[in-house]
C-alpha cells in the first residue's frame, strides 16, 4: 500500500464525520425547523424550492457520518481496556444528548418518538459485547442480534434496528476491511451517499491520531443546544 492509503488516522475519520454530522444537523435544524417553516420564505415559491434544495444537499452530505461512527464504535470495542467504562460514557451521554436532540431535531423538551444517536451506538456497543461473549454459539449472536435490532426499533433510536445492523456487520468482517466494506456500503445503500463513508475507512491505517474522544461526546450535545438556539432566538431576528 502506498504511504497515502495508510494517511487516515481514527481523529481523522472523527473530524470527518463530525464535519459531515454537523452539515446535516444544519439541515434538519436551521433549515427544517426554521427556514422553510417561515411564512415570508413559503410564501415565496422560487426561495422556498431553493432553500429546500440547499437542505436536501446538507443532508445527503451529512449521510456519511454516521457509518464512520459506526466503524469507529467497533475500533473502539476492539482496542477499549474497559468495556463497561465504554458502555457507561455512551449511556451517559445519550441521557445528556436527549433533551438538546430533542429541541433540534424534533423541536420539542420531551419526546419519546425519536431517541438521539449515542442510544443506537450504545446498543450495537451492548451487542458486540454479549456475541463476544458467546462467540462459539451461533444462534445466541443471531438472538442477541435480533434482540438488539428488535429494541433500536422499539426505542426509536436514530437509524433505528438499520444502525445495529451496520455496527455488527462491521464487527463481523472486523479482520476484513474489504468484507467490511462491501457489507456497510450494501446494508446502507438505501442512504444514498452513505457508502461514500467506506472510502476514507478504507484508508483507515489504525492509528488512532490525535486524542479526541471527549471531544465527540460534548460536540454532539452542544453543537445541537447551539442550532437550536440560534433556529429559535437568532434567525428570526436576521430574516426581513
């Protein structure tokens, strides 16, 4: 492999799926939820139809973010000293991500109809660690998955019973980056963009990079508590 194909280190892909992450939140936020509820911009048929363009755009780019968080989860599972430590960050955060998912993304302080990421991540966490656990038996892996699909769906988590799915696919081929590939970009093409994910995963070289796990878990509730804020108090002030 030439140097560049080993140049993607693990902060690498992070910043790139935050990056991506944050233009689709945009989308579903400023745009969704403020822009095109405007009634001076409805009312303007040709400004609506481009700003709803521009918000289609944002979105399929934010596609890509969260199958790299996904491989991420699983290089995390794989390398992490302390599982329970792992699966106690990401419940801690999903508690703390919950109310701000909910101003942005459903505009509302309670609602149990849509639960934020870190609930889907936690879940595949909580799968990879029970199949590990009964890795010689077949049909327990099939039945821990099934059940952790089975709650993503119950719970409404983002992605829902489609993300477990892709964590444990990708856990799955772990030693195979070419099977895991394949496997990501197929189980998610219903995303169209989604698979582009698997191009920079595919130059992952192993490394982790520069340390920015605590950064990730406070970016995602605070970038989300800022579009809130700036959907609701600032950009009706900005907009004739």
């Amino acid at each position: 492999m030439t140097s560049f194909s080993r140049s993607v280190t693990g902060s690498t892909l992070k910043i790139l799926a935050v990056i991506s992450m944050f233009i689709d939140h945009i989308g579903a936020c400023v745009f969704e939820h403020g822009l095109l509820c405007m009634e001076s911009i409805r009312e303007n048929a040709h400004l609506f139809e481009l700003l709803k363009n521009v918000d289609q755009i944002l979105r399929l780019i934010g596609r890509i973010a969260f199958p790299i968080f996904c491989f991420l989860l699983v290089e995390g599972f794989l390398y992490t000293k302390d599982r329970k430590k792992y699966a106690l960050r990401l419940l801690l955060f999903a508690l703390i991500s919950e109310i701000p998912f909910n101003l942005a993304i459903r505009d509302s302080f309670f609602d149990l109809r849509y639960q934020n990421v870190f609930f889907t991540l936690l879940i595949g966490l909580l799968v990879m660690i029970l199949c590990d656990h009964f890795q010689k038996s077949f049909a327990a892996q099939l039945a821990i998955l099934a059940g952790g699909m089975l709650l993503a769906q119950l719970i409404h988590t983002d992605y829902s019973y489609k993300g477990v799915m892709l964590i444990e696919l990708l856990y799955l081929f772990r030693y195979d980056r070419r099977k895991q590939i394949l496997a990501g970009s197929l189980s998610f093409c219903w995303e169209l963009t989604a698979p582009l994910a698997f191009i920079p995963i595919w130059y992952y070289n192993g490394k982790r990079g520069l340390s920015l796990r605590w950064f990730f878990y406070w970016f995602y509730p605070l970038h989300l508590l800022f579009l809130w804020g700036f959907t609701t108090y600032l950009l009706p002030s900005l907009m004739p």
